[in-house]
C-alpha cells in the first residue's frame, strides 16, 4: 500500500492498515477506534504485539502523532485528541477538522461508508522474524501518523460510534461481513 508522496518525503516509514467502521463520526467530526490489533495477523504478515508503540506515545505525546489522509503529510485533516494501548490494540479518539473542505470530504464519506480503513506510518525499532511462519512480531514501534485510508491490510479492527450512538444497519452489516472474512484469513494461518 504504497503512497508515493508520503514514501517521498519519508522514506523509511511503513503502513499497516486496519478496517473500520467509520459511520459513527458525530457532527463535530469526532470518531473512536482502533488503529492497530494485537496478536491479529496483517495481509503482509506482520503481529503487532502488546505494549509496542508505548515508548513512542510517552516521547511524542498525542499531539505530535498527526492525522493524515491517505498517508499523505499535505493532507492533513484533524487531530487525535487520544492514543493509548488497551488490552486489545492501539485505541484512538480524533476529530476531523469541518472548517477544511478535505475534513469535510472525509466526515461526509466516513458516515457513507464509503472510507473504512485506519492505518499507522512508522519505523520499525525492534521486531522479532520467525523464519518458519514468515510472520515478523513488531515489539517496538516508532508512531508518527495515524491515517484515515480507503484499502485497509489488518481487516479486523473497528471504529466505534462516539456521541452519535449506533450505527446504521448497513454498517452493521458491513462490520459483520468483514469479521467472517477476518475469522476466514486466521483459519487459512492456522
């Protein structure tokens, strides 16, 4: 998942994608979600593991990990008013900024359904290859941005709805669809 501008101006950063329900952004612009999960597998193999991107948030501090659009540093189109590590995965709180016309573009196609993908641009401090499985465990992550994307590589990961109370049933669905899948690509890793 390449985007020549971000890679341009840095090099040495990766993406890992998750899939999201982004339909429950509020009218302020205020979504929650996950950005990463522990322990699940992306499309290119790698595992982020537990307590991984701690360091990074205790030296960056929320405001300095930035919201972009599709990984593009021109983009961006919020803030992440929190970053923490739960027991599931790297939980994020943001707001899209409504008085920029990309952050109004952003909020109108996230409650449509139509961007449903978060995804992380880091360094890779430590990680650990297993040679057999070909999976590479990240045990310390270097966080820069979180991005809001359309295709997604860890497809198990959701938003959920903040202020704004459930989401739609389509989106329910959609959620549902994307969990069968998930639990389809951990059978065929098995």
């Amino acid at each position: 998942m390449s985007q020549p501008g971000f890679f341009a101006a840095f090099p040495a950063l990766e993406q890992k994608a998750a899939a999201v329900d982004l339909s429950g952004v509020d009218a302020e612009g205020a979504f929650s979600g996950y950005a990463s999960l522990f322990g699940s597998a992306d499309l290119s193999g790698d595992v982020v593991m537990p307590g991984a991107f701690q360091r990074s948030i205790a030296r960056r501090q929320v405001s300095g990990i930035r919201m972009l659009y599709q990984h593009d540093p021109g983009e961006p189109i919020g803030i992440w008013t929190e970053i923490r590590e739960d027991q599931r995965g790297l939980l994020v709180r943001g707001r899209l900024m409504l008085d920029v016309a990309r952050g109004r573009d952003v909020a109108s196609l996230m409650r449509a359904g139509a961007l449903d993908g978060l995804s992380i641009g880091f360094k890779t401090v430590r990680a650990r290859a297993d040679r057999q499985s070909g999976v590479r465990r990240l045990t310390e992550i270097d966080l820069w941005e979180i991005s809001i994307v359309t295709f997604p590589m860890q497809p198990d990961a959701r938003i959920q709805a903040v202020k704004s109370g459930a989401a739609r049933p389509a989106a329910r669905l959609a959620a549902r669809m994307r969990l069968a899948a998930r639990d389809l690509n951990q059978r065929k890793l098995k």
